[in-house]
C-alpha cells in the first residue's frame, strides 16, 4: 500500500516596483486534502513578510503597498522529493 504524500511545493509570485521574483518553498502538511494545502498555501503568503497586509487581487500588499505577493502555485510532491528540495530552497 503506497503511503499518500504529505508535503507540497510552493511558488510564490511577488512585484516590487518594477521588478518581479519568483518564489519557491517546501511545506510539510499534517494531510494530503486540498483544502489544506489552500489553507498552508494562504498562512504562508500572508505572513511572508509580516507586518500589516492588504487583501487584493487574490494576493497581499505588504509596505503600504510597494510590495505585492500572490500565490502561482502549489501541488503534492513526494516525501523524496522533499528531502532534496528542502536542502535547497
């Protein structure tokens, strides 16, 4: 019996002025359930930069909003590829 995943990789979309950066990170989860996923996914992006928020346009505005940050995506990795991207992001 194969064992359902419970991590997932993250990347993070974020405009500053006139640049834009692309970010990635790995997340355990405590079940393989979409809405979990969803709900790590938002906890994450909303305190990305901490401090005070702005809910727009599906994602935040942080810094009086000189900063933008939404989610691009998310999906199920396995425990393997955890391990490794872990190391790394």
């Amino acid at each position: 019996m194969k064992k359902k995943s419970t991590h997932m990789i993250l990347v993070l979309e974020e405009r500053n002025g006139e640049y834009e950066y692309c970010h990635r990170s790995v997340h355990k989860l405590p079940d393989e359930k979409t809405s979990t996923m969803k709900k790590c996914a938002e906890k994450y992006l909303k305190e990305f930069y901490g401090g005070k928020t702005e809910k727009e346009d599906n994602g935040y505005y942080f810094h009086e909003g000189q900063i933008y940050v939404r989610i691009s995506s998310y999906q199920l990795i396995s425990p393997e590829e955890y391990n490794v991207l872990n190391k790394y992001l």
